[in-house]
C-alpha cells in the first residue's frame, strides 16, 4: 500500500526550530512512500538547515510580511466565513482581545488551509496513494489546519488525523486569556491526541472529558550519541540549556553559585546554553553583581549539534533545570543521554524523567539557597557516588527515552492505522 503522511510543523526544516524533529523525521521516512512537511510560519526568508531523507517534501506556508492592514484582511476573512461553531468558540471570553485574536487566527487558518491545499495538489498526487495520515506536531492553530485539510482529504482517500501536544500547547493557565481559541472544534474533528507526557494527558483528559479516549501518552525521545566524558580537571561542572527567559528562571543558578562560592568552594564551573530577553540581565548579574565571570561561560544559542558535541567531549557532572513551568523536557533526555544527572523542578512531566535515582527533584518555588544546598550535596560526592547517578540516568534515557526505540514504534504505529 502507498501510504502518505502530511506533517505540520511550525518552522521545521528551516532555521533552528524544532531540533527533536530532527530525530523523528528519517524513521516516520523510513514507514511512509512519502512525508510532506508544511512548515506553518516558515516564509522565503527562512533557511533551511536540515538534510532530510529523499522521500520528504517540505512547502512553506508562511508570509514573508505580514502589516498591520494584512491582519486586518485575516480578521474580515475569519468573521465572513464564521459559522455558528465558530462564533459559539468566539464568545467564550468576554474579552475584546480573545474574540479579536480568535477571529485573526480563524482567517489565518482558512488562508493557511487554502495555501496548502493547492501546494499539496501540485507537489503530489493525492489519488495515487491508498491512505493518508495528517500529523500536526502542535496542538494549536497547526492541528486546526490538520483538520480542515483531513476534511477535503476524506472525499479523497481514507484518512487519519492526529496532533501531538508538548507543553506551551497544553496547559491553558501558560495562556493569556487562560484558555486556547477553538480548543474544542479542534478536539472534536481530530482522530487522536498524543501529549509527551502522563502529566500533560491528566490534564488534557481532565479538562476535556468527553474528548479522553482520544487522548494516549507517547514520549519524545532522543538519539544516542554516546556518553559524557569521565575525565575531570577536578572542577564540578555543570550545564544549563533553555531559552533565557522569565518563566526559565536561570538566574537562580548564578544566585545559588554565588552562595558556594562565597562558602570557600571556587571549584565548579557552569556552562550556560541559550539566549532570550533576560540574557543581558543574566550577563550583568554574574559579572557585576555576583562575581561569577571566572566561572561561568555563556555560549549563547548554538546548534543542537554543537550541543551534543559539548556533552559528549566536556566533562559535565550535572544538568540543571529550575524553569517554572514545563511539557516533558527534551533537554534534559538528551542530557541523560550522556549519562549526564539532572537536578531539576517538579513543573509539568518532568516528574516523569527526574527522581532522585537519576539526580535531584526539586519544589516548583525553590529559592536560590535552597537550589545551593542541593548543588552542594552533589558536588560533596565521592567518583564512585557520582558515578553511579552517572549510570542510572543513562540507563534511564535507554529504557525510557531512545529516540531509536521511540520514534521507530511511533513510525510504525502511525504507518499501520490502516492495516
């Protein structure tokens, strides 16, 4: 059977969004004739930086611009071809705001929808495959798009359509209005719901009862490229990976190093990874502030590959996650990947891949004090101690979190809904 799998993402291939597609998309290759990405927000200025397998298709469906009167034109769209689902959507806030936004984004999906169907008419032929599964990466306005697309691609050729869900796209109190535009519509008309963790299906499930049998646990995974150096100058290590922002809360770290290291312990060094609109307020803090520039390297937003080149070249003893909110967190699988232990906080899944086998779960309102006891506590360890959290989070990432094992059941799983 010739089986077709059409996957929205947001900006995947181009640029550098979406790194934990990358180890998803050769095995979803490998199970389909043919993979056709429609990057939802990528326009002609966008570059794409990953090489994929030769049966993927990518169209882009982004607006290089978008003025002010062009957003005006989408929300005229949304508001002439609303019907009573969607103005029922509509009035569920009272606010200005969310009917305004609802409705922009209602005509952006139709203009989106339209954009697609026609690129998909001309890139490949529809009719010639046996079945289709329309797969959005997002459970937002992507998995909107999903849907309207699985309605004309249903008059054509049976079809499945499915969205996953991380973090940022499942937990409305993260929004805000503390709720998502036509969240129902959109639950109503897809086939299945796949949160990345057990934490994000609870609340999915809880919220949207009469939509829980559509709603299964799968988990991300990452690939394996090989483990974290034994090697140590003596120093303790430890690395930091996300965006700089509010709700990360990096600054924590540079406080609580700022506490040890004024107890006489000048032996650690902390890699920091990532960039956002708290890093020149991180910068400051640590130089001026806290005298931390002799420890502390700031590498700024690189590559996932350079990621993954530091873990496994650096000696690193522990990876540090003290965001207040959370989905399932990729970067603390890939960092167990590495063998590499986590102290991170008890937000979203992170329960799921954190306990005090694999490193150290910590309250949601930890305090930069409380954050240096536990750090203290790690780096007090003997080898042998450190070594054997080293082996367990490794082992854990194996069992739990192999992209291989993952992503190759998930492939298979969605090839064969029509068998």
């Amino acid at each position: 059977m010739k089986k077709l799998c059409i996957m929205i993402t947001h900006k995947f291939p181009y640029n550098q969004d979406e790194t934990f597609i990358e180890n998803e998309i050769t095995l979803l290759a490998n199970a389909f004739e043919t993979v056709c990405i429609l990057a939802a927000y990528a326009d002609d200025t966008d570059v794409q930086t990953r090489t994929l397998p030769s049966n993927v298709i990518v169209s882009r469906l982004g607006w290089s611009s978008l003025s002010a009167g062009r957003k005006l034109l989408l929300g005229i769209k949304g508001i002439l071809h609303a019907d009573k689902n969607i103005w029922r959507e509509v009035k569920k806030k009272k606010e200005i705001g969310w009917k305004t936004n609802s409705l922009y984004m209602y005509g952006t999906v139709l203009e989106k929808v339209d954009q697609a169907t026609k690129q998909l008419h001309k890139i490949i032929d529809v009719r010639s495959f046996d079945n289709c599964v329309i797969y959005s990466y997002w459970l937002l306005e992507h998995a909107f798009i999903a849907t309207r697309i699985a309605e004309q691609f249903k008059t054509l050729l049976p079809t499945h359509v499915l969205s996953r869900a991380h973090g940022y796209d499942v937990y409305s109190y993260r929004k805000k209005y503390q709720a998502f535009p036509f969240r129902e519509l959109i639950f109503a008309h897809l086939d299945e719901i796949f949160p990345c963790s057990q934490d994000g299906t609870d609340h999915l499930a809880k919220s949207y009862p009469q939509y829980a049998d559509k709603i299964h646990t799968t988990y991300l995974g990452t690939a394996d490229h090989g483990i974290n150096k034994e090697e140590t100058d003596g120093k303790f290590v430890l690395v930091s990976c996300s965006n700089i922002v509010g709700l990360k809360r990096v600054h924590l770290i540079a406080e609580a190093l700022s506490m040890i290291l004024k107890q006489g312990n000048d032996k650690f060094r902390w890699i920091c990874i990532g960039d956002g609109d708290k890093l020149l307020d991180l910068m400051r803090l640590v130089s001026e502030e806290l005298s931390l520039h002799d420890h502390v390297e700031f590498l700024g937003r690189i590559p996932n590959s350079q990621v993954m080149d530091i873990y496994k070249k650096r000696h690193i003893d522990m990876f540090v996650n003290v965001s207040e909110t959370e989905g399932l967190p990729v970067s603390i699988m890939e960092a167990q990947s590495f063998g590499i232990p986590s102290i991170a906080t008890d937000v979203g899944g992170t329960s799921e891949i954190v306990n005090n086998d694999v490193g150290c779960l910590l309250p949601k309102d930890i305090t930069s004090s409380h954050l240096a006891e536990h750090l203290k506590q790690f780096m007090d360890l003997s080898f042998e101690e450190r070594e054997m959290y080293r082996i367990r989070a490794r082992v854990n990432w194996l069992v739990h979190f192999n992209a291989e094992k993952i992503f190759k059941e998930w492939a298979i799983k969605l090839s064969s809904l029509f068998d």
